[in-house]
C-alpha cells in the first residue's frame, strides 16, 4: 500500500488549503479503510488531526481543529481530503496522511492516542503546510 500526500505550501492566516492523499495497493474499496491525517512540527512529537472512519464515515477532529478542518474522501479517485479553512499559525507542520491495512474496526476512535498510532500500518511522505504573513 502506498499513500502519495498533496497540496500543502504557504498560506496567510486566515487562509485555507486542501490536502490530498491519493491511496494505491489496497485491495478492497477506500471506505473499507480507516484514513486519518496527522502532523508534525520540526522537534515535536507527530499528533492526529482528523480521521475517517471505514464504512460510515463517520468524521473525527482534534478540538484545536474543529469547525476549522474538513476531512472527506472520494472512493472513485482512490483519494482522502483535508479541507482546511481559517488556518492559524499553529497549524504549521508536515502532515501526514495514514491508513491501516489490516482493518482494524474502530480505529478512529482511538487515533488520537500516539500509542495507537502503530496501528496506523500504511503512511504518506508528509506534504509541508506553512502558514505565515
């Protein structure tokens, strides 16, 4: 399974982005597979953003991007978004898009945790989001 992140670059505060992860080599359908989008700052620990769940699709958020952040997938494209709106300074960081191969029911529930971030079996190269005047 290979994951091929997109879309990041430099932005104003208050501007917006989208973020595309274009997921190859699995071997049922995108929504069979829980997708979440994590990040990191140079220096930090990497830390979940969003996730979607497999089937339903039912959406989880960090509250820091709550209302702020859309994530979203498109089963034809073989692709998971990241729409992301009123971008703050803090929102700097590589980000990460990550499925798991092995299917695991409820993972998103648990993507928050960095213990469950092994869980996470398949990860993009990071595409690098720059917010700043």
């Amino acid at each position: 399974v290979q994951l091929q992140a997109s879309g990041g670059g430099l932005v104003q505060p208050g501007g917006s982005l989208r973020l595309s992860c274009v997921v190859s080599g699995l071997t049922r359908d995108l929504d069979d597979y829980s997708l979440a989008w994590f990040r990191q700052v140079p220096g930090k620990e990497r830390t979940a953003v969003s996730c979607i769940s497999a089937r339903y699709g039912v959406e989880f958020y960090v509250d820091s991007v709550k209302g702020r952040f859309a994530i979203s997938r498109d089963n034809a494209k073989n692709t998971v978004y990241l729409e992301m709106g009123s971008l703050k300074a803090e929102d700097t960081a590589v980000y990460y898009c990550a499925t798991d191969q092995i299917r695991r029911p409820d993972l998103c529930r648990y993507y928050r945790a960095s213990q469950y971030q092994p869980y996470f079996t398949s990860w993009g190269q990071g595409t690098l989001v720059t917010v700043s005047s």
